[in-house]
C-alpha cells in the first residue's frame, strides 16, 4: 500500500546564515533521533532515516533536487536579505527519507542561529494521521502536535495542483469541503482499525449521492480499494467508478499520489494494460512528468500485462524523460531503484538483455547499503532467470531463485 505525508517548510533567514547553511552538507548535522515524534514504527523510520546518496551535497543543491522541485511549491529567494525559503511537497513512502535531509537542513540553521520551521502531516491515508510542527527558535528544537492534519494536508493539496490553467474550460476538481474532511476522516479510521470494507462502502455511499470524485477522495478511495475490493464481478464496478471518474475530470490525471494509487489498483486486479495506457496518456497530455513513483508504477503494472507493444511505448516515453540504464553518473529515475528491477524484467521480454543486465547492476548499486528486500526480489524474479549465467550476473544475487515473491509494492 502506498501512502505519503506532505512536507511544509519555512525559513526566513539572515543572508549571512544562508551564505553558512548552503554550502554546509546533511551528513553534518543529523537531527536527534525520534526527531519526527512518530510512534508507529514504519512511519518514523521511513521518515527518519535519509536516503542512501547526496548526504554529502550542499544544502543549496538538496533543496534543488527533482523530488522538491516537481509537484510543489518552491521557492528559495538567494537574491534577497534576509532569503526568504518556502517548500511543499508530497512523499510518498519510497520517498519520506527525502524529509529527513529537510530536517538535516532544520538542525543546521539552528546551529548557524537562524529561525525556521517544518511541517508534516499525513495525505489522509498514511498509517498514522498525526500532524507535527518542528520548528527551530532561539537555537533550540520544539515539537508541536498539530489540532488539524487534515485541513492542513487540504491546503497543501490545492495550493499545489489547485492553480494551474484549466483545459477545456473544465473547472479544477474541489478539494476540501466541510462534509468531504469528514467523510475522509472517517474512512481513515475505518480503515486504520482494520475495517477496510465499511471505509470503501462509506467513499461509496458519499459518490452515490452525488459528490464529486476529488483528488482526495479518489486518493482514499483507490488506496482503500486495493485492500477491500468486494470480489468476482462486483470489482469491474469499482475499476468503472475509478475509469469514469478520471474520464469525466481528465485534471484528477494531474494530481500525482491518486494516479499512482490508481495504477496499482488497476494492474492488481485485471486491467494492467489499462494502467500502462493511463500513465502514456497522463504525461502526453501533459498532466504529469515521469517521477519515479508514477514510473515505478507504470513498469510494475507492464510487467504485469506482458504486452510487448504497451512495453516498448512505455520505455520510449522514459527514455524521452531521461531514463538511461548505461549511463554513468546517475540517471533521472535513481530516487526509486525498484523501478530498474522493473525495466529489466521489460527489457528481457522485448530481447534485450544488454539493457537488462544493466538495469539489474544498476539496481543493486543504486542501494547503499543493499535493501534485502530488492536483493531477493530481484534474485527470485523468474523473468530473469535466463541471465543469471550471465557473468555479468551481479555476485550479490547469485545462489537466490527461489520462490517469487508478491510484485506490487
């Protein structure tokens, strides 16, 4: 399942402190441990712990990085005293490590003296719905428990997807009504207590009379969906409800977490292809851009279609965007290397083990240290099998087929 918490930064610093701070690196200044006051566990540690590269990248270049860049709001103001430093982005799972740096940077301008302060709160699906303020003032850190994660995840919803030019003449989908924080709020907490049915059926009834499928709520309603489908039959009428509803608002294709929920959901139960077809068209029309999550999703659903043709268009249209396994140096999709475990399997089905061969390398050395999890993954993949005699074959994976394991992330 996938789920994510937005990240609100703010930083109104002294030109002096910024000139310190920018060049300085996150492996300086770790935060404490238990920073992000989290009590489930998966969520601190996936929030807490950064990711593998770019510990040694000046914060002026962190900031700057795709992940903050694309689908936020970003605004880091050099040319001004004192510079004036704003940033809002949802991460999802594979991606929370990313808040950890922003915390990094947090720690450094208390050091440096300078005021600051980050926000982060759950997108309504995450596994635990609390909202944190950490705000660093008179060189020390405090943490406050926020009243209102929700509407605060709302705000950050629509001032990030809200304002872009409409087409068409249709009108942005609504997000954050009264009645619609409520609704979330309880499918949430059907849902967290283990009632994943009564979470879909509530999102049900409030569509069946003739609300509107927001970003929101088809974020909710496809996550939850994944978990509660109603069996046989009756799940081609939930897959209708998803496909009319994006039929019917193309811009929903604009809001990222709810697509990549939706490819998932499409490509587990019966409509891969479907899926495939969904991201091509999403980036052509140009409501998305490839980031790594809706690319990682994109390949897994291909690997679940085996369609040669879907598959070729698919690695085109990434390759279009950047993606290059043979390069060295680092490549435009690094942030998620699940997704080359992905495009090998796609590479051996359209003959080209060469590609492949350096999608598996790639995957494995893009992981420092290595993820089990990946390493498995990939060694137990039987689509791979026929390279595994290949002394190219990394020496990690060598010895591990075995039993598949389950392929949706």
């Amino acid at each position: 399942m996938s789920w994510g918490y937005w990240f609100e930064l703010e930083a109104s610093l002294p030109r002096a402190v910024w000139n310190e701070v920018s060049k300085q690196a996150p492996k300086d200044h770790a935060p404490g441990a238990g920073w992000s006051r989290f009590r489930t566990n998966a969520v601190a540690k996936a929030v807490e712990r950064p990711p593998s590269r770019g510990l040694a990248e000046p914060f002026a270049k962190v900031l700057a990085r795709p992940v903050f860049v694309r689908e936020s709001v970003h605004r880091v103001g050099t040319r001004t005293d004192p510079v004036a430093i704003r940033l809002a982005v949802l991460l999802d799972r594979s991606q929370l490590g990313n808040g950890a740096m922003l915390a990094a940077f947090l720690e450094a301008i208390r050091v440096a003296g300078g005021e600051a302060l980050l926000r982060v709160v759950s997108d309504g699906t995450a596994p635990e719905s609390a909202g944190w303020l950490h705000r660093i003032r008179r060189g020390a850190w405090t943490h406050e428990r926020l009243d209102e994660p929700l509407t605060i995840a709302d705000r950050l919803a629509a001032e990030v997807h809200g304002d872009e030019p409409d087409e068409d003449d249709l009108e942005p989908p609504a997000i954050g009504t009264t009645g619609e924080h409520a609704l979330l709020a309880e499918s949430a907490s059907r849902f967290s207590g283990g009632d994943a049915a009564g979470a879909r059926t509530v999102l049900e009834a409030w569509l069946d009379a003739g609300h509107p499928m927001t970003g929101a709520v088809l974020q909710n309603y496809a996550v939850i969906a994944r978990q509660a489908m109603p069996g046989g039959a009756a799940n081609q009428a939930v897959l209708a409800r998803v496909r009319g509803a994006v039929a019917a608002q193309p811009l929903l294709a604009r809001i990222e977490d709810p697509l990549v929920n939706v490819l998932l959901l499409f490509g587990e139960h019966g409509a891969a292809a479907e899926a495939v077809d969904l991201a091509l068209d999403a980036v052509a029309r140009g409501h998305q851009r490839w980031t790594g999550g809706l690319a990682l999703n994109a390949t897994w659903a291909a690997t679940v279609a085996r369609d040669r043709r879907r598959s070729a268009r698919l690695l085109a249209a990434l390759r279009a965007a950047g993606y290059d396994p043979t390069r060295r140096g680092g490549g435009a999709f690094d942030e998620e290397p699940r997704l080359y475990a992905n495009t090998a399997e796609l590479h051996v089905a359209l003959g080209e083990p060469e590609l492949a061969l350096a999608c598996v390398a790639r995957a494995v050395r893009r992981v420092a240290p290595p993820d089990p999890e990946l390493v498995r993954a990939l060694g137990r993949e039987p689509a791979l099998a026929p390279l595994h005699a290949d002394p190219r074959w990394p020496q990690a994976l060598r010895g591990s087929f075995a039993k598949p394991p389950k392929r949706s992330r």
